[in-house]
C-alpha cells in the first residue's frame, strides 16, 4: 500500500523551462528556473490580455446601443488592468528568483504589467469620454 512505501526524494532539485506567447520571437526564447510559479503568473496576465481581447473584439462589432458597448468595453479594460496590477502588486514580487539566463519575459516584468494596466485604464477612460460624447449630439 501507499502507506508503507519508502519515501521519494529527488538528488537533485527540479528545473522548468518558461516560454512566453507575447513579446520578440514568442515561442523561441526560454528561461529556466526552479519555481513552477511562473506557470500561475503567466495564467493571470493571459487573463487581463483575455480582457483586453474581449473589448478590441466589442469595439470591432459596433452594433446596437452604443452606451452599452461603452459601458461594457470600459468594464472589460477595467478588469484588464486590474489584473495586469494584482500580477505585477501582489504576484510577481512573491516569486522574482534568478533564472539562468538575464532575459525577463515581458509577463514576468512587474513594471510591464503595471504599464499594460495603465493603457487598459487609459482606452477605458476613452470609453467614457466616447460615451459622453455621442450622448446628445445635437447639443454643441
């Protein structure tokens, strides 16, 4: 049984290679490092980028009311950069360790994602001001 096994161990300790889906040459570049971290870290800035997909995505389909595609672009940007700022506030100084190489993906760049988080803030602070705008247009 399971129980009366003799315990594991390894001799030495494990090391994972990281790739990133965005930036120069995604895909070809890798880092290497010890902490299985960077998969969670990576999954919440594809998360924010989710977001900001999804508001290019309303933008592109400018049907309807456009109060609501406002409203629910600048909900979707401000859902964005808050992720992009809970990943470089709260997730990324947790885990900063050296790696191998000196590169940094830009997903594992705290000062990324803070910059990311204030373009989506950026296009939603446009979504209202577009809101605003087309609201009465007769009115000068």
């Amino acid at each position: 049984s399971f129980e009366k096994s003799p315990p594991v161990s390894l001799s030495v300790s494990l090391m994972f290679d990281w790739t990133t889906g965005i930036g120069i040459n995604p895909r070809l570049n890798f880092i290497r490092s010890p902490v299985v971290i960077w998969d969670k870290c990576m999954s919440i800035v594809s998360q924010g980028l989710a977001h900001a997909n999804a508001f290019h995505s309303m933008v592109r389909v400018v049907e309807g009311n456009a109060d609501t595609l406002f409203m629910n672009a600048a909900s979707e940007l401000k859902k964005a950069a808050g992720t992009f700022l809970h990943a470089a506030n709260v997730e990324l100084p947790k885990w900063i360790v050296e790696t191998t190489q000196k590169e940094v993906f830009p997903e594992t760049s705290s000062s990324v994602c803070e910059g990311l988080a204030t373009f989506c803030l950026a296009e939603a602070q446009q979504m209202a001001i577009a809101k605003a705008l087309t609201k009465d247009k007769a009115t000068p």
